[in-house]
C-alpha cells in the first residue's frame, strides 16, 4: 500500500476497505485488538444509550479533569473535524498524532477487513491506551453487544435513555434495543442506568450475568428545586450542587448518573465534592441545546430521533417568548423523520430544509413531502436548500430579531453550520 501521510488519506482508506458501513460482529474488533496488544491500565468507563451519551461523556470528563486527572475521551460523531473524537486533557489530539496509530492498525490488520467505523476506533483507543492518562471514557456507538467499544472490557458502564433509534440494526422496540445496549456490563462490575425506566430486557441481562446494576430511583437518585439540586447514592451524598452547565430537561438525569459512575469507581477514582461542582459548573459540549446569543438567538441541537425531539420541544418551550421561530433542519433517510418534525412543528412557523453530503441522507425534497402532513391550513410552504449553511442564510434573512432560530436534526447539520465556527447571530431584517 502506498504510503499515507495525512489523516484524511486514512479516513479515504478506512471507507474503502470494508464492503459495508456497519456489519454487527466484534470477531474482527477482537482479533486486531489482541493483534496490537491493546488494553488499559487505568479505570475505563463505556457510555452507551440512545440519547444523553455525549452530554453524559462531557461530565464524566469535566469532573475528573477538575479532579485533577489526566483524562482520555473517545466521543463521537464529530460535528466539524474527526480529531473531535479523541481528546485527552480536555483537548483534541491534533491529526499528526493520530497518524501512527492509524498505521499500527493497518500493520495488525493483515487480511482482516474492518469497517470505518471499526479501524478509527481501534486507532483511538490505541492513542488513547498509550496517552498518560488516569482515567478513560469510551463511548459507544450504534447498539453495544456488537459495538467496536465493546472489545474492551470496562471497569464500568454507563447505559443513559434507552429509546426507538437504528430499528433495523437493534431491534423494533426498546426492549430489543435494551438487550442491545447492556452488551456493555460485565459480570461483577458496576453498571449505571440512568433512564429511569430501564427495559426489563436490560435488568434481566444484568441479574443473568451477575453484573453490579445501579438503577435509578432505587441505588441513587436526585432530588431539588429551581437554585440547586442534590444527589444521593450507595453510601455518598452531594448537597447544594448547581445545574449542569449543559442546557435542558434531560441534563440531571444525565448528571446523576455520572454521579454514579464515579461512586461507583471511588475506590480507584476519588472525586471530591469541589470537583463534581465545578465540572458540572463549566462543561461545554456543541450542539446540544446550546444557545448563541443574539438577535435572533441562535439554538443548536443534534436530535435526530423523537425522544431527542420531544426534549428540545420541551427545552423550547421553557425559554419563554419569541414572536416567531424559524427551523433548519436536515437528517439521514433512515431515521424516524416523521416523528421527530411531529414532536417541533407545533413550535415551528418557517422551515428551512437542507440536503447533507451524505448518501444516506434525506433530501431537502424529501424533507418537505414528510412535512407537508404536519403543515397547519394556510402556512408558508418550507424552502428548501443545498447546505445547512445556506438554511441557516436564509433563515436569518428572513428573521426579525426578536425571533430564534433552531438547527436540529443530524450531526451534519448542526456541523454544517459550525464548519465556519459558532454562527453570528445577526437579524438581516433588523438591520
């Protein structure tokens, strides 16, 4: 093979080297990883779940790091740049260093045939296990039992809100998905379920194979008021915390099961209460429900299936009153479009549909015949673009400032309006 010499030139090579996108097996994952010699040192938490895993991984790591450890985080997808997925110290690793762990791959490969997906998380996780670190959070992609993650067995696993997502990979409801996701425990290790109404799939799974299950409601739970809230566990208690930096309804949810995880792993990891309050305080993490202040405001928020949909509905809704609220919105063929723009288009009184550089991908027209049952007698057609950049143009020519305007739907197109950095928010109409 020619020599490569950039990360783009890898990630080329990575999609042409497996015939398909996602094929459900770690036998592959597996015998690379043993080729390599690839494992860890050093705590490892495996984050899986339909919805909350980003935001819950951002926890994870801010606490620790204001903990005063040397943390590695694999997080994904990436919005803007691949070296997103793979942080350590709070910061992306820059390309050039992922680039020898790319080429140790392809050396322990030989005839095996990994998909994209598979080869950069091995090239990640290799960073990653050779990094000085203290403390490693894994998250997992599609599912769990089959997920490349998964080859790696985690001193702790984290399953967040389990919901309708990937049906034809994982199963039509959620206690097939559940099933799925508790792939991710291991016996006599704890396992954190932060939804709060797990599938009896994944607590049967957890009891069948003796795995430490911390349920919420019953092993730990979360109480409070509008100024601060407070967390309870096995044994450990915080009072007085803030709220999560991250904005919405779903983020204590999260955070008390982050809060879990680390009780969970207190006797490797300490964490101090100063630590919990503020990582809480400062996390940063794109694209969910994050606010660019403005006129108009400017709401960014990567939920592309229903429930996803249902909580920025919610989030919506709390932030009081805007005369009018434009909607960008663009996502993969294979989701539940349907149900997601049922859940915003009570909200929504203009929408600005875009196609998105993937095959895969709805198109903008596609987009709108979906709408078209969910448009109220007498509303504006939606208009259609090429780019969530474009969209977003157009939606701010036609804003007033007093109006907001939400980018939703998949990765790419919140990272399509981020390519350029965090969009100014500035009304045309208002001058």
């Amino acid at each position: 093979m020619t020599e490569l010499s950039t990360l783009d030139e890898w990630l080329a090579h990575c999609e042409r080297l497996h015939p398909k996108t996602i094929d459900l097996t770690l036998d592959r994952v597996r015998a690379v990883r043993e080729r390599l010699g690839l494992q860890f040192d050093v705590p490892v938490v495996a984050v899986a779940g339909t919805n909350g895993k980003g935001s819950s991984c951002a926890m994870l790591e801010a606490i620790a790091l204001k903990a005063g450890y040397r943390v590695g985080l694999y997080i994904k997808p990436h919005l803007v740049h691949f070296e997103e997925r793979c942080r350590v110290n709070g910061q992306s690793l820059p390309a050039a260093e992922l680039l020898p762990h790319f080429a140790a791959v392809e050396a322990a490969r030989g005839d095996i045939s990994l998909s994209y997906f598979e080869f950069t998380t091995l090239a990640i996780m290799r960073a990653l296990a050779q990094a000085e670190l203290d403390f490693v959070i894994l998250e997992v992609g599609l599912g769990g039992r089959f997920d490349a993650v998964n080859a790696i067995d985690a001193d702790c696993a984290l399953i967040t809100s389990i919901d309708l997502d990937h049906m034809d990979y994982l199963g039509p409801d959620r206690e097939s998905i559940g099933f799925e996701k508790a792939g991710i425990l291991r016996a006599g290790k704890p396992g954190v379920v932060s939804d709060p109404v797990p599938p009896d799939s994944l607590v049967r799974h957890a009891q069948q194979i003796g795995a430490d299950l911390w349920l919420a409601g019953r092993d730990f739970g979360h109480s409070g008021d509008r100024q601060q809230w407070s967390w309870q566990g096995r044994g450990q208690r915080y009072n007085a915390l803030a709220y999560p930096a991250l904005r919405g309804a779903n983020q204590l949810l999260n955070a008390s099961g982050v809060l879990a995880v680390f009780a969970a792993l207190r006797e490797r990891l300490p964490i101090n209460a100063q630590a919990v309050r503020q990582g809480l305080a400062t996390v940063e993490l794109q694209g969910r429900f994050q606010i660019v202040p403005g006129q108009p405001a400017v709401v960014l928020d990567v939920a592309h299936n229903p429930q996803a949909a249902a909580a920025l509905a919610f989030n919506l809704d709390q932030m009081g009153f805007f005369p009018r609220t434009h909607a960008v919105f663009g996502a993969m063929r294979d989701k539940d479009i349907a149900g997601m723009v049922a859940r915003l288009a009570p909200l929504v009184d203009a929408w600005y549909l875009c196609d998105l550089p993937l095959p895969r991908a709805a198109t903008a027209q596609d987009l709108a015949g979906l709408l078209q049952a969910h448009r109220p007698a007498g509303a504006a057609a939606p208009s259609c673009h090429a780019s969530p950049a474009d969209a977003l143009a157009v939606a701010q020519a036609a804003a007033d400032p007093a109006d907001r305007i939400v980018v939703f739907g998949s990765f790419l197109c919140v990272g399509g309006v981020l390519k350029d950095g965090v969009p100014r928010a500035h009304s045309v109409r208002g001058g």
